[in-house]
C-alpha cells in the first residue's frame, strides 16, 4: 500500500530538450486508481499535466499533448514522465500525486528549467 510518493529527475535542460521525469511509490500502485503529474511555475496555481488511471486511459493537458507522455510501471511501482520539445514555458516544479480510494499522496516536487 502507498504511503508516500517521491519525484526524481529534474533539471535544467536546453529549449527543444527532453527531460524524464520518475515519481516512486513507497509501496505496490496496482491498488491505486489514478497517478498523476502536475506542475506549478512561480506565481501560478497548480495545474494538471498528466493523469494516468489503474486501466491504462490517459490525459494529457492541451499544452504537452504531443510533446508529453505518462506511463506507469506497476512491476516497479513507478510513474514515469517522458517530456520531449520543452519549452520555456514549461519551466516548473513538478509534483507527482497518488490517489487511492480515500487518500491522495503528493511528492515533494522536482524543478524543471528551461534555459535558452
């Protein structure tokens, strides 16, 4: 059973870069209903990148659909976050969030940045 999330693979990369980013579940995610990734730039609220529910479905917001892709990895227990073409605006801390039925689990973040 999850009791926490951490995220892992933030950076500072190029405009047009890739960057992957991996959010780890301290226990089995096969019981977790949906995983997701959001981000939150400096003065912004949080917002939705990625969902990724138990059957597979994803979602993707407008902004990253092409450029972005969610999978998960129930053998390992990983959520993975594949971002290809960044761009400034996607300069961000990144946050991986768990939901179960009655508890929802968030990481602490990892920084993207984009440098030109």
């Amino acid at each position: 059973q999850v009791q926490s999330v951490e995220e892992s693979g933030g950076g500072l990369v190029q405009v047009g870069g890739s960057l992957r980013l991996s959010c780890s579940a301290s226990g089995s995610i096969d019981s977790v209903y949906a995983m997701g990734w959001y981000r939150q730039a400096p003065g912004s609220q949080r917002e939705p990148v990625a969902v990724i529910v138990r059957g597979g479905g994803t979602h993707l917001a407008n902004s990253v659909t092409g450029r972005f892709t969610i999978s998960r990895d129930n053998a390992n227990n990983t959520l993975v976050l594949q971002m290809n073409s960044l761009q400034p605006e996607d300069t961000a801390k990144y946050y991986c969030r768990a939901t179960s039925v009655g508890n929802t689990y968030w990481g602490h973040g990892t920084q993207v940045t984009l440098s030109s």
